[in-house]
C-alpha cells in the first residue's frame, strides 16, 4: 500500500477524531474552569428555567437573534446549517443504519444530494457576501476565508462524486464502518473519496482550536442563559474582595458644620 | 453598509483623567499625561498583558466571547456610533476585535503560531492608542449583543478591557472627576450637605408655590421605613428637576416614611464604567447607609445605569442584604418578591403598583400640553428589562402618548449615547451623530415630550435638542406623574 494511504487511512483518521473530541472537551472544560461572577443576562430575559429553555430552543432551531437584526443572512446562515444537519445525519445513516433508507425509503437518500446544492449555494453565499459588503470584509481575517474555501471544497467534493457516481458508496460505507469499530480495512482508493475525506479530517482537526467551537459554546452563552432573577436570588462571585469606603463617622467629621445645620447629628425629620 | 476607512471617529478622545484624582481614587501610575500623550509607565505592555491574562480568567463570558465570534457581521450595522461615524472600528465586532486580536497573539495556540493569519497582533503603543479610543466610544448599551445570534455582548468586554486600561494607567477624566467625587463628598456632582439641604428646600418653596401644599422632606432620618435614593444630578436642577419634585409629591400624598441621605445621595455610579473596585465602592455606601439609619427596604430613582449596578450586580458585590426587610409597599401592601433578595425597589415599580390599586389621585388632563413619548434607556430596557412599567405609567397620567419606531424602541432602543463616560463635552460632536436615529424617530412621532427614566438621558436629550433646536421637553417620567398629582 502507497504510504501516503496508509497515513491517511488509517492514522489521520484517528487523530482528527480524537483532536475533535478531547479539543471540544478540553475547550469546553477551559470556559466552564472560568467563573461567572455576575447574573447578566440581557433583558427581556426569561425568570424561570422553562423560559431560558424556550428561548435558548428558538436560538438553537430559529436562530432567532440574527433573524432579528439581519434577514439575508438569516436565510444563508439557517439554509447551511439545516444542509449541515441533514448531511452529517445522512452520513451516519450511511455507515452506521445502512438498512435505515430502506425504512425511510430511498427516495430520501436522493433527496439528500438535493440539500447538499443547498449547502453550497449557502456556503458561496457566505463566501461572496464576506467579499463583497465592505463591513464584513473589514471584520474578516486569512482564517475566516479558509474554512469557507474549506467547507465548500468538502461539500463540492461529496457532492460531485455522489452525482456522477464516482465513488461505490458501499466500499466506503464499510470502510468508514471499519474505522469507528477500531478494526479498520484497507480505504478504497478512490482519489475523489480520499480527497473529501482528508479535508474532513482537516475540519475536525481545525473546530476545536477555531470559532467554530461555537458549535458548543453557544449553549454557555451567559447573556442567554441566565434567568433575569438577579435581585430575586443572590448571585456569589467567587472571586469578591473586600473594598474601604469612606465611613459615616469620616464624613460626618469632614462636613460636621454643614451637617448640623441640617439637624442634630445630620438628621432632619 | 458603507464604511469610511479613513477612521473618522478616531480623533474622539476622552480627556485624560487629572492627577489629583488618580491619587484620590488611588488609581495605579498617578501621572501628569493628556488623550494626545500617554506618557505610559516603561513596563506598561508587561502590566496590560498581566492583566489581560487576569479578566479573561475571571469573566467566563469575556473568554468565551473572544472565542466564538464567527465574524458573521449581524452586529456591524446596530451600533449607533458605527452608524453615526461609518467608523469601522466602531462595528460591535471590530471593536472586540481591537482586544480580541492582542488576546489571541498572546492567549491562543492558533494566534501564537499562526499569527495575522487568524487576526492576531502584537500589543503596541499604537494599539493603546486604539484602544483608549473606540473602548471609550462604546457606551456599553448592550445593543448588540440583541441581535447578535451567540449574545455576545460588547459592554462586558469592555468592562475587561477598560480594566486593563485603568492598569495601565488610562483613564477618562468624565468618569474619575465623578468617582473621586463620590467617593470623598458622597455624590458625583460634588454636592455637599448644605447645598443639599438648599436644594431640597428650594424644592419645597416651588411644591408649595405650585400646589400650595406644605411638604418637608426628611434627611439622614433614622428609622425611617424606606431609603430613597435618586441619582443626584435631581438635587441640581435642569431636566432633572421635576422628577424630583414629582417624587417627593407622591410621596406627600401617600403619606411615606421615607428619607434621603446626605451620605448616600448618590444612586448613579460612574464606577461601573471605569472597573468592579470603584463601581463596588460607590454601590457600598448605599448599604451602609441603609444599615445606619434602620430602614426597612431602598427606594430608587429614575437613573439608568444605577440600575444596571442595583439589579445585576449589587447583591453579589455587597450582598447578602440580610439587614433589611423584603420589600413591602406599605401603601398598597404589594410585596415585590422579585426583589426579596437585593431589597431594592425601582420608582416605576413602586409607582405603577400605587397606579394599579389606585392610591394616587391623577388628573392626567394636567399633561395635555405634551404629546408625550417614551425613550428606553439602555439599562431598563436590556439590563433589567423595566419596559412595560414606565409605559404603564405614562399612560395613567396623560392623555396624550406615542409610541417610537419599533426599530429604535423597547429591547432594540438606541441609546442616549451618553453613558459609558461619554457625557463629556469633548464628545458631543461624536453623540450627535451617533444618537441621529433615535432624535429622527422621535421626529417622526411627532412628540414634544421626551419621558425618560435615566439622568444621563435627561442631560444628554437637553443638549441635543437645543442643538437640533427642536422644541422638545426632556423629563422624568415622574415629572409627569407630580403634574398630574391632584391636591384638595
């Protein structure tokens, strides 16, 4: 076997795993490490548990903050996202359910190419609008390109290969199966399948270390997923410290005329 | 959107803090130094980093904000002095990104290795620079953070970044002369205890000339069943005036125990914007004060980011308030158990409870002069979410009220532009054009009374009329209240 294979056959696919995991692990472990000395949610905000869980599940299925405050990209955002979701579940169905499309019917296994055009229509969308309007360029470094460039080659790729039937879908099926049950078979060398498949790899190892970590570090959100309770239910800051104030007895000694004018002892009843 | 890369906004600079006051407020590297020149400690970059490493450690929502940030540009449109300047820098994102950018060189495995690839710099003078000034062209509204799909809220940022600056020795000269205020006399308008006492008595001749009541205002009462505490730019006149007045009115009619304080007249806090020590410090002396007298709960006025202090973060910073007694309307018999921990009460609160169970006796027909309108202030409206109370009100004591633009109202409002520090007169131009959206709308509802529940609104709103010369009233809401008072 090509050595070059075998790495990324059987070595990289595990280490992208792993970095995957243990990264978003230890990235969530890290802000989780961190207190939150304050109950700051931003207001209007829920005052019951039920209520922050409604409003983190419109967050999560609506996106609703960004439908808000900027409709196209709602669009854009939601339409790659509801592609992303529908593909990493078709690909699970593929190697993990085989016999799932059977149920759901074939039809659907069709139908998911279909939102993989979605996807890349979203994701160019993206891409251009992060050129073309000037305040999103101007926010927009070498990194937030590349996993763009990154993610439409990926799809692309899936795509292209699905459609024109470049790949056998079974051998990689069970290769991809192989490799989650840790007793992996050789990968088919497929150059198209191979090069969507290290660029995934590359993905995984990219999430943990990016801003794509959002995909955990939404849910940590303080400003939403506090109750609006604050004066209700004391809030501890762990890390409080005494501070010295000027004292009663300091002031009253600083303005003692002008206090006893007011009444004896500064008192005016 | 258009943006303007020249920097346009990049000449607002706050005036630099006075060396006195670095030394009263024992601030570090008490130093003579201007906007123009910072004269920095040698060690400064050593002590920014330090400090950096220390808030991005201690606020799980700064670290995890400068993290997750996609870049997806939803908040680059909704901040009012980006809007008002076409400054990029002053998009939400890149104003984050000012800090976030020294905090991934030094902070993150990427940054370190990858550099300006991922957006990471070095930490210059330069960046110092950048930093006094779009930090402090942020009035720590919380817009943003509304639309932004993460919630990711700029205003806490800065709260971490402006503790940075303070450690390095820069601070604006609109927040400290305030503090040290504050801190030595007991309020930020430097107001002693005799100028106190004369402006409540000059508030006493006026109700009596106005309504022919006599009222007398109680002061450093102990034992009195509630401390009131307004923020103290009512003691000194202008548009602030006739909230105070209105209040002390109410209170006559419903027969309150109430005092003020001379100690703690001070209900805004200024610290809140410099860094936790000062705000804890200033928030401190209300709840000595209330342990001093034996009051029962705390009554607080019309001020906005007071507020954000009383409702977010007093309890925390000085709590538990275990002296006190869960708040209980002794008119109304209300208990507000939404404040059974801090013990604090806000006047609109109070006042539409008195509304509901019909203990005031309103003509609201006192107001039909005005065509009134509503200005949400940033800290009612995003940090308390107090937005139904004061509408409630409003509409109880006069006939006439209009609602803004829901684009610039409730959750969504645009600010008066003016917290933060930035009520300062160097700033102005910078709020004219940054507060542009909000003065247009209230245009547009055709109001010729700007009712409004934060001092700095009331100040700031004045200014930009006159300079706008459009024939709009700015107050209180409960100036409108004290007009419609019925005395018999």
């Amino acid at each position: 076997m090509d050595p070059l294979i075998f790495l990324v056959g059987y070595i990289t696919p595990y280490i992208a795993f792993f970095t995957l995991i243990f990264g978003l692990i230890y990235r969530v472990a890290r802000w989780l490490s961190i207190p939150v000395p304050f109950r700051f949610p931003v207001a209007p905000a829920p005052i019951t548990y039920t209520g922050v869980l409604k409003r983190m599940s419109l967050e999560f299925f609506a996106f609703r903050s960004l439908l808000k405050g900027n409709k196209k990209l709602w669009i854009g955002g939601y339409v790659f996202h509801v592609a992303l979701a529908i593909t990493l579940v078709s690909h699970i169905i593929n190697v993990y359910f085989h016999d799932l499309w059977s149920i759901i019917g074939y039809g659907w296994y069709e139908a998911v190419l279909y939102s993989g055009i979605f996807f890349l229509a979203a994701l160019a969308f993206l891409f251009v609008r992060r050129i073309v309007l000037p305040n999103v360029r101007y926010i927009s470094k070498v990194s937030d390109y590349i996993i763009l460039i990154l993610l439409i080659s990926i799809v692309f790729l899936g795509v292209y290969m699905r459609s024109f039937g470049l790949v056998d879908m079974a051998s990689v099926s069970s290769y991809m199966y192989s490799l989650l049950t840790f007793n992996p078979i050789p990968p088919p060398e497929n150059l198209w399948f191979l090069t969507h498949f290290v660029l995934a790899q590359a993905l995984f190892i990219y999430i943990p270390f990016s801003k794509v970590s959002h995909l955990i570090g939404w849910i940590l959100s303080t400003t939403r997923n506090m109750r609006n309770i604050t004066r209700w239910r004391r809030h501890v800051n762990p890390w409080d410290y005494p501070v010295e104030v000027i004292t009663w007895d300091e002031y009253y000694h600083k303005f003692k005329d002008e206090l006893e004018a007011i009444g004896p002892g500064g008192e005016r009843r | 959107m258009k943006i303007d890369r020249s920097l346009p906004a990049r000449k607002y600079k706050l005036y630099a803090t006075w060396k006195r006051d670095m030394e009263t407020m024992k601030l570090p590297f008490p130093r003579e130094w201007s906007h123009t020149n910072f004269n920095l400690p040698p060690n400064w970059k050593e002590i920014a980093l330090k400090k950096m490493d220390e808030v991005v450690n201690k606020f799980r929502s700064v670290k995890l904000f400068l993290d997750i940030c996609v870049k997806c540009g939803a908040c680059t449109d909704k901040c009012p002095f980006f809007l008002g300047t076409l400054d990029p820098n002053n998009m939400p994102v890149a104003r984050q990104d000012l800090f976030r950018s020294v905090y991934k060189r030094y902070f993150t495995l990427t940054g370190k290795i990858f550099r300006g690839f991922v957006g990471a710099e070095e930490l210059t003078e330069e960046t110092v620079e950048l930093w006094y000034t779009y930090f402090y062209q942020c009035s720590q509204c919380r817009r943003c953070s509304v639309f932004c799909p993460y919630g990711i809220d700029t205003a806490e940022i800065m709260i971490a970044a402006r503790e940075v600056l303070t450690a390095i020795g820069l601070s604006p000269r609109s927040l400290t002369e305030a503090i040290a205020k504050c801190e030595t006399i007991g309020n930020h308008m430097g107001i002693p205890p005799a100028a106190l006492l004369s402006a409540i008595q000059f508030a006493e001749e006026e109700i009596k000339e106005e309504t022919g009541i006599d009222i007398k205002v109680p002061i450093n009462k102990k034992g009195a069943e509630i401390l009131y505490v307004p923020p103290s730019a009512d003691f000194f006149g202008g548009p602030h005036w006739g909230t105070l007045k209105g209040a002390l009115k109410m209170f006559h009619q419903i027969g309150l125990d109430y005092t003020i304080s001379t100690y703690a007249s001070e209900g805004g806090n200024f610290g809140t914007w410099l860094g936790y020590e000062h705000m804890k410090k200033i928030n401190r002396k209300l709840v000595e004060e209330a342990k001093r007298l034996g009051v029962k709960w705390i009554l607080g006025g019309e001020c906005g980011h007071m507020w954000r202090v009383i409702h977010a973060f007093m309890d925390t910073m000085n709590g538990p308030l275990d002296f006190l007694e869960e708040p209980v309307s002794p008119i109304t018999g209300t208990k507000f158990e939404h404040a059974a921990s801090t013990k604090m009460v806000h006047i609109c609160e109070f006042t539409a409870d008195l509304i509901k169970h019909q203990k005031l006796k309103l003509n609201p027909d006192a107001n039909n002069q005005y065509i009134v309108t509503y200005h949400d202030s940033c800290n009612p409206a995003r940090v308390m979410g107090l937005i139904e109370e004061p509408r409630y009100i409003l509409k109880n004591v006069c006939r006439n009220y209009v609602e803004l633009d829901p684009n610039v109202n409730r959750e969504k409002t645009i600010c008066c532009c003016a917290g933060g520090g930035l009520l300062a007169d160097e700033t102005i131009e910078l709020r004219l054009k940054a507060v542009r959206p909000k003065i247009e709308a209230i245009k547009r509802a055709g109001a010729n009374f700007l009712a409004c529940i934060c001092a700095i609104d009331k100040a700031a709103f004045t200014e930009y009329f006159e300079h706008y010369k459009l024939p709009i009233t700015v107050g209180g809401v409960h100036e409108l209240v004290g007009n419609a008072l019925v005395f018999d």
